[in-house]
C-alpha cells in the first residue's frame, strides 16, 4: 500500500529544525546592535568597524562550530535543499527598492522629502525590509514565531520614527541597539529552552574494573 509523501512538509520541517536552537535569532541580534553603536558613537567606530568585520567573517564557521558541539548532537543534522540564489537575490533586492520607493513618496506627499525627515523615517524603512526577511523565514518553516517577529520589526519602526530625538542618525541607532538586544534576548532564551527540552543522552560509562 503506497503512502503519499508531503515533500514540502518535509523540507519545512528541516528548515525548521535547523532554526530551534535560536542561533540565528543570537548573530542577527548582535549584528544589529553592533551597527547600531557604531552609528551611534562615531568614537568607537574604527574599534567597532574593526571588531564588526571580524564578527562577520567568522559569523559563519562560528556557528557551525556551535551546532557541531550542542545542536547536531541533540537533533542531528538537517540537510537543506540547495536553491538557486538568484531569485531570492533579485527579489530581495526589488523589496528592499519598493520598500524604500514606498517611504520617500509617502515623505513627498506630505510635502516632508528632507535629509532629516529620511533619516527620521530609516527605521519605519529598515522595519519593512525585517519583516520581508522573517515572512520569508515563515514561508519556508511555518514558524508563527517569525510573523510575531515580523510585526514586532514594524511596529518598533513606526515607534522610533514617531519620536523626537536629538541628532538625525539618533533613530537607526536607537532602532538597530532596541531591536538587537531584544533580537538577541529571544535567540538566548530560545537556545536554553532547546537545550533543556532536548538533552544529551547519557553516555556509558567505561567500568574501571573491567579488565582489558
């Protein structure tokens, strides 16, 4: 008796797995928040830039190190599908266009198209472009985490974009530091849930009296 087999279901179940330890919420909430002090304090910024390149050279042999050593040996490895990268990259790019086209007409319209007024309105910008990422996330795991996510990016936007600041540059500095540390606050809490949830097996213990 044949069964019929749901491979979408299951490439989302792989790709969802390769998600519960909550690394990548962890290397998107730091890189947030490293962009958002090196925005903020113009000090720091030969420091940080230097720091911030390394991070994102070793980002990705860092976490496969760290899956290695807790996440493999507690769910296995999910291996993914390889896609073909050019369209996630064209349409990546068209949003990340469309969504910074939407922003200026809508500043054009209310008479407000001014350097500082862009730059108060980067983070309603940048919140548009997070969202696209994890509705994205979503479709391809069927997490509802990401859509929590994802309107949690928005709406953080429009609050940083409604407040005053000081000094222009102070509203993606303040967006990018919020949303970072909360980014890397859920990826922390996410990881100890999945190492309590799913523990190592306990190993055999060699016998010391047991002769050779």
């Amino acid at each position: 008796m044949s069964e019929t087999i749901d491979l979408k279901e299951l490439e989302r179940k792989a790709y969802r797995q390769s998600l519960q330890d909550g690394t990548m919420e962890i290397a998107i909430g730091a890189l947030m928040y490293l962009c958002g002090l090196l925005i903020a304090d113009p000090e720091i910024m030969m420091v940080f830039t230097a720091f911030y390149v390394l991070y994102l050279a070793f980002l990705p042999r860092g976490l496969e190190a760290f899956k290695q050593r807790y996440t493999y040996p507690r769910l296995g490895r999910a291996v993914l599908r390889r896609q073909n990268p050019r369209p996630l990259l064209t349409g990546a790019s068209l949003y990340i266009l469309g969504t910074a086209a939407l922003i200026a007409v809508g500043l054009a319209v209310s008479g407000r198209l001014t350097a500082p007024e862009w730059y108060r309105w980067l983070p309603a910008w940048l919140g548009l472009c997070l969202a696209g990422v994890f509705c994205y996330i979503y479709s391809k795991s069927a997490s509802l985490r990401y859509l929590l996510y994802a309107f949690v990016a928005l709406a953080a936007g429009a609050v940083v974009a409604s407040i005053h600041l000081p000094s222009a540059k102070d509203y993606l500095a303040v967006y990018l530091i919020c949303t970072g540390t909360l980014s890397a606050l859920t990826g922390a809490i996410t990881l100890i849930r999945f190492v309590r949830a799913h523990p190592l097996a306990a190993q055999e213990v060699p016998d010391e009296n047991a002769q050779s």
